[in-house]
C-alpha cells in the first residue's frame, strides 16, 4: 500500500500518542542473552509471553549455550516446554537452530535479517524480535496485535504478517521500528482487543479511521472491522 499525504500525518499523530501512553514499553519476553531471546521467542509461537516466562527460568538454567540446545536430548527437552504448547516441533526448531548456529556461527546468534531468518524455526517476526531487543537494530515485529491495530489504524489492509511489515516500513520511522512494535502491542493488549475494543478509553480516537459514532448516541464503536 503506497502511503498517503494524510496517512503520513495520521502515523505521526499515532507514532506520538503511542510514545505519550506507553514510554516504557518493552519486550515482555525475559531474558539475558541474545540466545536466551531467541529461545524464548521460538516458544512463543502460538503461547503467551507470560507461560513463556515460567518455562525459560529452569530452561535457562540446564541450557547455558548455543551447544547445549544443540545436544539436548528431545524428549528431555519437550518435557520442559511441553506447558507452551506444539512442544515437539518447538523442540525440534530449537535443537535444529542451536545446530546451525553452532555448525555456521560459532555458537553466537547472528546480527543480520538475512543470517537470522536461514536458521530452522525462525521468520522474519522472530527476527526483528531478537534484532530489535538484543542487538539494538530496528525491526517491525508483526504479531497478532501488531496485524490487527495496523489494520483498524488504516496503515495497511493486508493480513499477510510480511506484507504488513513492509506497508509498516514505508510509514514508521525506522528509528520508531522497535518501539513502535512493543507499543502498539501493548495498546492491542490493555485497550484495543480483538473483540469488545475499548474505544471509549482510547487516546488514538482522533487518529482512528475504524472509530464512527454508533446509533447517534454519542459512543463510539469500531466500524468496518477486519
């Protein structure tokens, strides 16, 4: 989707508010180490960051480095994960990963897209995860919030996660990428849900093409949902 003059103006009032309510947004996902992230953003296919967060404790502790991934056993590691759910395929990814970092990196999580995204088990979202909150390089993270807040913001009318981050791209600032990701997420999570938005409450109303008065009642609703 080729940007607007006002589609521009509407991400700068956006981009605004959003650093306004949420300063301090961040990963949620805890870790300590680009490795450890990378770990734990794998596990967070299709799982909350918050069961995520009471798996990679004891995880962290058996599983130091690179190498030990790569050497676990599967059914010992899958009984450790198991509580995140597709369990055996995230076993998998990881060992496979561990492998090629071990076998193609010294052991060490690349600092490129391009090298990140050739390891088994990891895409471009979980990329611009490590990318952005390890290493400092700004990345676009599409998750289901990101997807959906973008969409009902009039930023994109995609619903492929790629093609949503580069209609992204081309209107974020790509020093805002990273915070950007984390606070709409944020947004996504306590105001703008999938289903029952709380528009009322919303400080991105004046900047919201999705928001019409419903009824003539003077409340607002979202309209022509995705």
């Amino acid at each position: 989707m080729k940007p607007t003059p006002a589609v521009r103006r509407r991400v700068r009032r956006i981009v605004a508010a959003l650093a306004e309510l949420y300063p301090d947004a961040h990963c949620a996902l805890e870790h300590q180490t680009p490795l450890q992230l990378l770990i734990a953003t794998i596990l967070s296919a299709q799982c909350t960051d918050a069961r995520v967060n009471l798996v990679t404790p004891a995880l962290f502790a058996k599983y130091k480095t690179a190498n030990d991934f790569a050497t676990a056993r599967p059914k010992e590691l899958q009984r450790m994960i198991a509580s995140t759910g597709f369990f055996r395929n995230k076993s998998k990814n990881i060992i496979d990963c561990c492998r090629a970092l071990v076998a193609k990196h010294g052991g060490e999580v690349p600092r490129t897209l391009e090298e990140l995204v050739e390891l088994p088990g990891v895409g471009r979202k979980t990329a611009n995860v490590v990318l952005g909150d390890a290493f400092g390089v700004p990345g676009i993270t599409v998750d289901t919030h990101v997807g959906r807040l973008s969409r009902r913001l009039g930023l994109t009318v995609l619903s492929d996660p790629v093609k949503v981050e580069f209609d992204l791209m081309a209107v974020i600032p790509k020093a805002e990428w990273t915070a950007f990701s984390h606070r709409l997420i944020f947004h996504g999570r306590r105001v703008c849900f999938a289903r029952n938005p709380q528009c009322d409450a919303c400080t991105l109303q004046a900047c919201c093409p999705k928001i019409g008065v419903a009824n003539g009642g003077g409340k607002t609703a979202v309209v022509a949902e995705e």
